[in-house]
C-alpha cells in the first residue's frame, strides 16, 4: 500500500508532482497564503484576482482607479506568493470581470504558470492584449468549463482568433462553490452531474487531441472532497482535481477566522442555491443577509464600480463584491459565504501540509477493498 501514490498531472512541459490545483476562491479567500502552501506541497495554488485591489489599497483614500488598484493588488499578490514558494503559482480571472483584459496582461507580465479563466467564456479583446504578447508567453492558459461543447467551442474559436488553443481544461461540475454556470434546473439534474459530465469531455478532448495534435489533460472540479473521490474521477480518464472547499479548513486559507467558523458550524441544511446580482446561480452558506434579501430588503449601494459586466448594478438589491468582501473580512452581518455542496463535511481547520498528507492517506485507503483477502491480510502483517 506504501507504494501506491498519487499520479503527477502534466500540463505542456510542467510536471506537477501532486494533481491538486487549488481552486481560485474570490473575494480574497484564496490568496498569497493559500496558494503558497499548496504550492509548497507540490500542487497548484491558485490566487483569486476578483477584487484584490481591496486588500492592499483604500479604495476612498487612494488617487488610481479600480482597474489600477486590482492591476497593481495582483501583481503585489503575485510577488508575495512568489517569495514564499518555489512551486507552481496561477491566478484565477474571472472572464466576466470588467477589468479582465487588465489582470490578464498583470498575470502574463508576471509570468505566473497558469491562468485559469471562468464565470464566462474565455475571450479577449487583441487590442488590449496583442497576439504577440499571447504567443511569446510560458504561462498555460486553462478555461473553467461545464460541459464538452463549451470546450470544442473554445477551442475552435481561440484556434480561429488567437492561433493556440487551451493548455488544459478544468470541467467543473454543479456541486461547486461560487457561482455555478448551470442553471437552477441543471444544478440537481442527475444528468448534469460530474459523473455524467466526464465521459463526454474524455471523447470530445480525444476528439480535440487528434484534431490539433497536442495533449490536453482534464481537471475535474465541483464536490470533489476526499482522495477517494480523487481515484474514483482519476480512473474516470481526466488527469487532475480542483478542490476548493476542503481548502479553506487550513490555517494558511485567506479569510477570517470567522469565515471559516461558518463552515465548521454548517450543516447540510445551511447550504443554499441563491440568485445572484451577476446572473448566475451560486451556492452559499444560508445566513440573515441573504434571509433579508429573499425577504425583499434592500441593502442599499453605491457602485463604486461596475466591476463584472454581467451585474445588474442598477436595479441589484445589494452589491455582490461588497457582500462576499464583507465575508473574507468576518463581517458576516453584511455579506455571506460562498462554499461547495461538501462544506458541512468540513470539521476543523488543519495545516495544507496535513491535509494535504491526508488526502493522499484516504487515496491510498481507496485501494484497499479492491485487495484479495489473503492481500488484505498480507497489508495488515505487521513488519
């Protein structure tokens, strides 16, 4: 049983040793702190880029704009990420930021390893961010999709627009956290979930493979908890997992103290779908905020900014950016959690480091009800 050890994930010339990324966890939940450590484990860390101009400068005080204060917050992210781990570093953008093309261009100046780009598809304007400066960069490009023609759309229209196409595919299913990009009567759909959703991606990415002549290795995501679950999509056909809500039980995780007590005292029952001001469905942690917004109260705001294009700021009854800013801050009075379905299973809060050596003890454990009973009683021999 010793010898049985996770797979490394490949992505282009990249080999990471542990096939975990970290996923990106906005407003602020997954930052330097978060990403580092996992990093440090062999994994993927992952910096949440929406909103992180919050973190490092005051909005009201400071001269720059918006756009400016989460250009200059990310690549401040970036550098302190960098300067606590030699592993492998991405940001996560979401594509229906405003400031999107903006944090792009940060994150590839920066030369982070990947981007991971969701919440809308993956495209961009060449005149912010020329093809040249696409071509010349060593940072993989990776959309978040949730279904297999997502993906043979984007690659037929990066391949048409920009002349490459994505270095890997992240398919995240509905039982993630945040925003999910199913709708109310997908999310539930037993023919929407993971299980269903990975067959069709491995024969559509077979398909893409042979047609653009490169590899192109699949990440699951979305209610993705133990490293059983990790062998159960592994032997599935994708490559690696993206697990968010596992993560932010660590001490090294971004948010408050608070924050993260939430999770510690859900339970399945405190786990909602709620309309979001930007659109989208979006699973979360049932508290009087969101109480008082299905009630119909008003959480009066200004806009300081239109930052996702896709928020109906005017008629909005509270600001989703100021809420989920609130939340990474433990001022849950004015904001509310976001969390995957598994967010109840989540009981104290650990190290990366040992989480992470659990989660490789639980995939290892997997194995062991596929041993013969003379195997079985071999394995438990002492030495």
């Amino acid at each position: 049983m010793d010898m049985i050890q996770l797979p490394e994930l490949r992505i282009g010339h990249n080999v990471i040793p542990l096939p975990i990324v970290q996923g990106g966890m906005g407003v602020g939940i997954s930052l330097a702190g978060l990403a580092s450590a996992v990093a440090n484990e062999g994994g993927i860390g992952v910096i949440a880029s929406a909103g992180i101009g919050t973190f490092h400068f005051d909005w009201n005080q400071s001269t720059m704009s918006l756009i400016e204060l989460d250009r200059e917050g990310l690549r401040l992210e970036i550098h302190k990420a960098r300067s606590l781990s030699k592993g492998w570093i991405g940001v996560n953008i979401m594509a229906a930021l405003t400031d999107f093309s903006s944090l792009f261009r940060v994150a590839l100046e920066e030369r982070v390893d990947f981007i991971f780009i969701g919440a809308g598809l993956p495209f961009w304007d060449t005149n912010e961010i020329p093809l040249d400066v696409i071509h010349r960069a060593k940072t993989k490009l990776v959309p978040i999709v949730s279904s297999a023609k997502a993906a043979r759309l984007i690659f037929q229209y990066w391949d048409r627009k920009y002349g490459r196409v994505p270095d890997a595919l992240v398919l995240e299913g509905p039982k993630a956290g945040g925003h999910l990009g199913f709708s109310l009567k997908q999310i539930d759909n037993p023919a929407y979930q993971l299980e269903q959703l990975i067959p069709q991606m491995v024969e559509q990415v077979k398909e893409l493979e042979a047609e653009y002549g490169r590899r192109v290795p699949i990440i699951a995501a979305g209610g993705i908890f133990t490293g059983g679950d990790i062998r159960k999509v592994l032997e599935m056909g994708v490559q690696g997992v993206q697990m968010s809500t596992r993560f932010v039980g660590t001490f090294e995780c971004d948010a408050s103290d608070r924050f993260k007590e939430a999770y510690l005292r859900c339970a399945p029952e405190d786990i909602t779908i709620i309309k979001s001001p930007v659109g989208l469905p979006g699973r979360a942690l049932r508290n009087q905020f969101i109480i008082d917004v299905e009630g119909g109260l008003k959480k009066p705001f200004v806009c300081p900014y239109h930052c996702l294009s896709t928020c109906d700021f005017i008629n909005a009854p509270y600001c989703i950016a100021m809420a989920l800013t609130n939340a990474q801050k433990g001022i849950l009075e004015e904001g509310f959690v976001f969390c995957g379905a598994n967010a109840y299973r989540v009981k104290k809060i650990v190290s990366v480091k040992e989480l992470v050596q659990t989660i490789k003890e639980e995939y290892r454990a997997s194995f062991e009800n596929d041993l013969s009973p003379l195997e079985a009683q071999r394995e438990n021999m002492p030495d």
